[in-house]
C-alpha cells in the first residue's frame, strides 16, 4: 500500500475523527455524506490516514480461469513449437482437451509472455551538420512551382529554380516554363558564371532526388547521367544528392522559399513568363541586400565582400 497521503484520504481522516468525536449522524449532516458511508470507512480506520487509501476491487482469482494443467500445456506445447502461430498453436493444444477461445488463448499468453518480442528498430541517428567554411564549397539548388493564384494565364506554367551559398547565403534565382533537366542544366550554368562574376567559385551543388536533377531512381535510364549532371561534371562541379524523401537535408533552400512566399509570391502577379523574370530579378537583388542574423546582421553582398 502507498504510503503518500493524497487529499482525499486527508479529507476522510478528518470526517472520522469528527465521527468519533461527535458521532456518525452529526458527522453526517456535516459533511453532507451518508451515514453508511461513514461507517464503511470507520470499519477500515485504525487511526492512520493510510488505512483509508482505495483499494484495488479487482477480484483475486476467477471461477472459470485457466487451472495450473492447462497453463502448463500451454507452457510445454509453446516451448515445443515456438515458430508455430497462435490459431495453429490453438488447433494443436484442442487435440490434447483444450477447451478455451483463441481468445482465451492470446490473453493467457500474453500474460505468460509468450509471444516472441518484437525487434526494436535501430534508431537513426542524423549525422553532424557540416558547416561551411568559405564560399561555394556547398551550393544547394532547388526548384519552387509558382502558386497558379499568381499567373494571370490559367495555361502558363511557371517554376523557381533556386541557388543558395550555404557560406555566404549569397542567392541566385532563375525563371522557367518547365520543371526539367534541360532547365536544371541551364540554370546550373547561368548560377557558375552569376557566382564567378562575384569571386565566388562553386565546389558543389547538393540538390533533391528528383527527375529534373538525377536519374537515380529511373527504372530505365539510372546508368545514365541526366544532362544537369553532364553540365556539372563539364566544369568539375561536384554533384551531391541528399538523403531521399529528406528535404530537411535541403533547409536552407526550402526555408528561403517559405520566405519568398510570404514576401514575394502573396502580394505578386505575373502575366508572362518575361514578366515573372523581371520580376523575380528585382525580388533578388532585394532579398541579397537585406540583414540576416546568421551573419551577425549583414546582408549577403556585404558578406561575401569580406571573403573575395
């Protein structure tokens, strides 16, 4: 029995000592509590507050529970056979007079522990970020679809393809009409010559797992490169995938996408694929010069500056 006094065994100490001190009917009346329930109480109290804890009423045996012979041909038949399944365990024990449910069954065994455990599954462990340390030596690439409430034409398709410094958070943004490897390799050469003109050389790319950027999961063309890997591997750009179904792996990438979509994408219109370029350009150029606090509050430009 615990010994930690909860506050309704305080109460109830309290309401027996009134008892015994006034009587059950005084008692009663005053603790707006019946008398039979006084006296179920006071049956119990030996003048500690312990003694009126709850008890479980949980009955201490059953009439139709399972008896020692059936528990042990239940014991014996599994340790004989532990690969066998439960309903065919249950066939075999009815051949020897056991007369239970397979409900039955289950409840006993499970109490008795008999079912194998279940291998726990090795818990993944993420690996320590890797922190950059100098410009273009990890450059995640990424595309976004443009929201269809902000193309004017209900037939234009347009998409974001996105480059970010992970040193530098120096970005560079491109518009296309389609979400394609061809687009990916033009994009991937406009970013190398974008990035040259600031100083800034690219070591590597990192991107998704996606059509537009590898062959990885093609049934039919995974020996092949795609033409964003032979534009990568022309100039020695390392090409990085990342975990799959991970975009986290991608973060900062998707994260100044978010922010495009609550500065950019929720207050714009574009009515072609020129003028979304346009558009997209002068988003950019904002977008680079604005403070960020992973730079000690410098903007990008400002940044990069101090390492070219």
């Amino acid at each position: 029995m615990s010994k930690r006094i909860t506050q309704d065994m305080a109460y109830r100490q309290s309401l027996m000592k009134y008892a015994e001190n006034y009587g059950v009917s005084r008692a009663s009346r005053k603790y707006n509590k019946s008398r039979s329930y006084i006296c179920f109480w006071k049956s119990r109290w030996d003048g500690t507050a312990v003694s009126l804890a709850c008890r479980s009423q949980r009955p201490h045996s059953h009439p139709n529970q399972h008896t020692q012979a059936e528990l042990k041909l239940i014991r014996d038949m599994r340790r004989r056979n532990p690969e066998l399944g439960m309903v065919e365990l249950w066939h075999r024990l009815r051949k020897r007079g056991y007369t239970r449910r397979p409900e039955s069954l289950f409840r006993v065994m499970r109490k008795l522990g008999l079912f194998p455990q279940a291998e726990k599954k090795p818990v993944y462990k993420p690996k320590p970020y890797e922190q950059m340390t100098y410009p273009g030596q990890r450059v995640p690439v990424d595309v976004k679809v443009v929201p269809r409430r902000c193309i004017a034409d209900q037939e234009l398709r347009l998409f974001q393809y996105t480059a970010i410094d992970e040193f530098t958070r120096l970005r560079f943004l491109g518009a296309y009409p389609e979400q394609s490897t061809y687009s990916s390799a033009d994009f991937l050469k406009k970013l190398r010559k974008w990035y040259a003109c600031r100083g800034i050389r690219v070591e590597c790319v990192q991107t998704g797992n996606g059509f537009e950027f590898t062959n990885r999961f093609s049934n039919s063309k995974r020996h092949l490169p795609t033409l964003f890997e032979a534009a990568a591997a022309k100039p020695g750009i390392r090409h990085k995938l990342i975990r799959p179904y991970t975009p986290r792996h991608n973060g900062k990438a998707e994260r100044s996408h978010r922010e495009d979509q609550k500065r950019f994408y929720s207050c714009h219109n574009f009515y072609s694929l020129d003028d979304f370029a346009k558009q997209l350009a002068v988003h950019n150029r904002r977008s680079i010069n604005f403070p960020m606090r992973p730079l000690h509050w410098l903007s990008p430009i400002d940044f990069t500056v101090q390492y070219v």
